[in-house]
C-alpha cells in the first residue's frame, strides 16, 4: 500500500502535465522510505464538475488522498503529507502565482476488516532484479 489518487480539477489540464504530477507524487511517497515499491499505485481521478470558493471558474484544486495500511504512528503520516504537498507546491508553482488553487493532502488508514488484497507485484519486481 498505499493508493494515491490525486483528485484535480480539469481546468488544470492546459497549465500543468498531469502525468508528470502523478511521477513526482509516486517517486516522493516512494522516497519517503514509508512504502515498498511494489505496494504504490499512483492514480489520477479528475473532475470536471466542481465549484471551488467564490465559483470563479479560474479557481482550481488539487486534494491528495492516500489510503495506507494502519500501523504508521502519527509523526510518519504527518512527514508524508508535507512531503506530498512540497510536490503538489513545486509542481504547481506557477499556477499557485496566478490563479486560486487548493492544494491538500489527506492520509487515511485503511480498515483491514473491510479491505482485502491480492498482490503479485513484489515477487514480480523481485524476479526483475535477478
């Protein structure tokens, strides 16, 4: 684990790669030291319906989540989330300067009793390094 879906609105599309967004979001969790490599999956949910503050159709949002395994004291979800949102400041910089943008992040722990997985990635990513 984790999921990391960067929910975004659309009328970002034109001024940033989303694409390179998500790279940079998976690369910092992965970096952070937090998460196995075989466990990340980075994943864009954009949104063309939405009305952020005063409704100026300019206004724009990104809102992180991260759906992590339980088990993380609070200072570690706490340095992942800054982290997370240093990328979405660096990446958004210019739009941040010249538009009304929300940026957050929010981390939530997953409920083992209501969630179940299936995972071949790390053997599979294992089998790659020999």
């Amino acid at each position: 684990m984790p999921h990391l879906i960067v929910e975004y609105s659309t009328n970002l599309e034109k001024r940033i790669s989303v694409r390179e967004l998500l790279k940079h979001i998976h690369e910092a969790a992965l970096a952070s030291g937090v998460f196995k490599i075989g466990g990340i999956r980075t994943r864009a949910a954009p949104r063309d319906l939405y009305i952020v503050a005063d409704g100026d159709p300019d206004n724009a949002f990104i809102h992180v989540e991260a759906r992590i395994g339980k088990g993380r004291d609070a200072d570690t979800r706490r340095r992942l989330a800054e982290t997370l949102l240093a990328v979405l400041r660096d990446q958004t910089k210019s739009v941040f300067e010249t538009t009304g943008l929300g940026l957050t992040v929010e981390i939530r722990e997953i409920d083992d009793a209501g969630s179940v997985r299936l995972n071949n990635l790390h053997e599979r990513l294992q089998a790659k390094r020999t």
